[in-house]
C-alpha cells in the first residue's frame, strides 16, 4: 500500500467487505489539515481492485486540491463501492457505508458522484449524520459544477486569448453527461462554436435538438482545431498518445485526473497549451456544499461558484508572470495551505 505509486501519503484508507450487506468498499481520506475529508461515493464495476483503489487515491487527493485551491475548511476524501449501481445497489449496502462513514467520526463527509445519488444520501443518513446534501434546497439539482467550469473557461480565455466575449469561440467538449450538457448550453448561449462528441446516441440527440453543435465521433475530438477543449467525459485523457493531436489553445473541463501523469502538463506548456488544473475549474460541488449551511439558494451558490473564475484568472496572470505552468502555481499554493494548516496546529 505505502509504495503504491498514487499513495500520497494519505491519513487513512478503509477496506471494507461486509458480506451480508453485499459490500465491497475502500474509502480514502487524503487530508484532514484544512478541514474534515469531503468527496463523493463513486458506486462502479470496476475489473479488478487496483483500478478502484488508484481511483479512490486518486479522487480523494484531487478533492483535498479542489478544498485548498478554493480556501475552503474542507480536506479530501472519496470512497468507493465495487459493484454495479444498476443492479446490486441496496438499503442495506448504503446503510453499510454509512456505518463505515460513522466509523471515521466525522473526519470523512460523504456525498453523491456516480452511480449513487441524493437518495441513496438519505439512506446513509439513517446511520450517520457525515454526509453532504441534509438541507432541503441542497436536493434541488443545480449544474454547479458545467457553471464552475464555465467560469474558468471564461477567465482563460481572457487572460489567453485576451477576448472579453466568448462569441464565435470554437469549443471542443468531450463527454456530454452532466457537466459536459449544461456546460455547452452556457457556452451556447454566449454563442460559442461548439463540437462535440459523446458514446450515448441520446445525449448526441439531446445535443443536437438544443444547439445544433458539429458532432464528431469521439476519437476525433482531439484532432479538432478549436480554441478550447473542454474534456468532460473522464480522466486520464491527456497522455501520449492525444498531446501531439491537439489543435486547442486552451483545456479547461470538467472531467477529474485529466492528466494520465504529472509530466504531461509539461508536454502540454511546451505545445504553448494552456491547461487549466481540472481541480481548480470544476470545484463548483465543494463550493455548493460549503454554501449547505451558508445560504443555500440558487442564487447564492452560483454567485459563490463565480469565485472560481477569479481564482483561475489569478492563476494564469502568476503562471505568466512567474513564467511557470498553472498547475504548478496552483499545486504550490495548495501544498503551503495544507503547510501552513499543519503547522499552526
Ligand atoms: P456523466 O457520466 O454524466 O457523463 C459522462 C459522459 O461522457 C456520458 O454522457 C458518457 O456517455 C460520455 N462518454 C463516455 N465515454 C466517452 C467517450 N469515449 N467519448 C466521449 N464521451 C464519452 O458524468 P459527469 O457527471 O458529467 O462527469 C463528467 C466528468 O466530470 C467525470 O470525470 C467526473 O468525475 C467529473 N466531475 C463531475 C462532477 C459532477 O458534479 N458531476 C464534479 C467534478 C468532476
């Protein structure tokens, strides 16, 4: 566990089988330095355990980065349940993650992520009070995280391609679910050119109807000469193999661990690629739990969700500056936070 190569020194990681229950879990608390651990329960057939657990390693440090980059009290953490949301999914499985949850007192709060859902929340609930989503204008649905996005496309496009508008902006998205969607209907709306691509006819479909974009098979998404790139889908796209590809001047998207490894977002600053750190640009799920026991309307959630547009334009006027690459401006800022936390405690 300890050389494993995404171990990053995180405080506690939980594996769990309860048989009756039907579980198979692992759960990762990165960081407590800032504040208790928050992240999604990711429900997933993964092939094997390592895949999952590089995952839940994974997500669960990005979730202490997504804290830190927005000065948040929260650290990371994320879990995992291997299996199939679509058929093995329980009451008596989420009631078993709930226990593992109450288990860890409070140094880990649980929320939704994919293949689990705010009902499934409410089931934790019965067993532990650590999870996201308790107020009643929390369960309205609210494409926090398309509108982070957005805000940070916005921000980089101004300090990049020096445009205040973001009309006739050519924006490339791969993966068109719940961030991918709601992110082109902003951009739309500010009419961007957008192409896109998706595996699902349905969501190509629901695309189509609501602003007529290029669609292109998904592979070809790297080869499109656009000004942004927007990866939307999942992680791990930016490698080798698609780098040399890319025609964007930008990449700003919502999909987590974009990166397949820390050096290609050099390979990407010596193409003169401007990558804005995927946790810094879809942040908005931390904020909108932050704003749960603030104020939670709409209003105010998005308007706190905006923040992530000035911390992205922040970002990139050091990166120039300092002549240095985004992510590493903003993978030192976040490592002096979570410094300065330890030290003063
Ligand atoms: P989703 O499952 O709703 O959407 C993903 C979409 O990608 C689906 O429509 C799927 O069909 C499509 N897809 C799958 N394979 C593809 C391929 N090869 N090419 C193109 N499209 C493909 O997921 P989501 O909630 O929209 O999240 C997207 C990404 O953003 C994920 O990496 C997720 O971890 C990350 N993220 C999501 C949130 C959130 O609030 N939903 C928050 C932070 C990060």
């Amino acid at each position: 566990m300890f050389g494993h190569p995404e171990f990053d020194n995180h405080e506690t990681v939980v594996f769990s089988r309860d048989r009756e229950a039907g579980l198979t879990a692992i759960i990762a608390v990165h960081s407590t330095d800032l504040g208790p651990g928050f992240g999604g329960c990711r429900m997933w057939p993964y092939e094997n355990e390592d895949l999952a657990l590089r995952d839940v390693l994974r997500l669960s440090r990005g979730m202490t980065y997504k804290a830190a980059i927005c000065e948040l009290p929260y650290g990371g953490g994320k879990s995992v349940i291997i299996d199939d949301a679509k058929v093995a999914k329980t009451p008596a499985m989420l009631r078993a993650v709930g226990r593992l949850v109450e288990g860890l007192g409070g140094r880990y709060i649980i929320a939704d992520d994919v293949g689990t859902s705010l009902a499934d929340l409410a089931v934790m609930r019965e067993v532990t009070k650590h999870t996201a989503a308790a107020t009643a204008a929390a369960k309205e649905p609210l494409a926090v995280t398309a509108y982070g996005v957005w805000q940070a496309l916005q921000a980089a496009v101004g300090a990049v391609l020096d445009r205040g508008d973001l009309a006739g902006l050519g924006v490339a998205v791969q993966g068109l679910g719940n961030v991918g969607l709601h992110l082109c209907r902003y951009l739309h709306e500010q009419g961007a050119q957008l192409t896109v691509c998706d595996v699902d006819p349905d969501r190509l479909a629901m695309a189509r109807r609501q602003f007529s974009p290029i669609i292109v098979p998904p592979e070809e998404i790297y080869d499109r000469e656009v000004d942004v790139f927007a990866p939307c889908a999942f992680g791990a796209i930016l490698n080798d193999r698609t780098i040399p590809r890319l025609r964007a001047r930008i990449i700003c998207g919502g999909a987590n661990n974009q990166l397949l490894a820390r050096e290609h977002g050099g390979a990407l600053a010596a193409l003169g690629i401007v990558y804005v750190p995927d946790y810094l640009a879809n942040a908005g799920g931390v904020i909108d739990f932050h704003m749960e026991t603030i104020d939670d309307s709409a209003g105010a959630v998005l308007g706190a969700v905006e923040r992530i547009g000035g911390i992205t334009a922040e970002t990139l006027t050091r990166a120039r500056v300092e002549g240095e690459t985004p992510l590493s401006i903003a993978d030192r800022l976040v490592r002096r936070r979570l410094e300065n936390a330890r030290s003063t405690t």
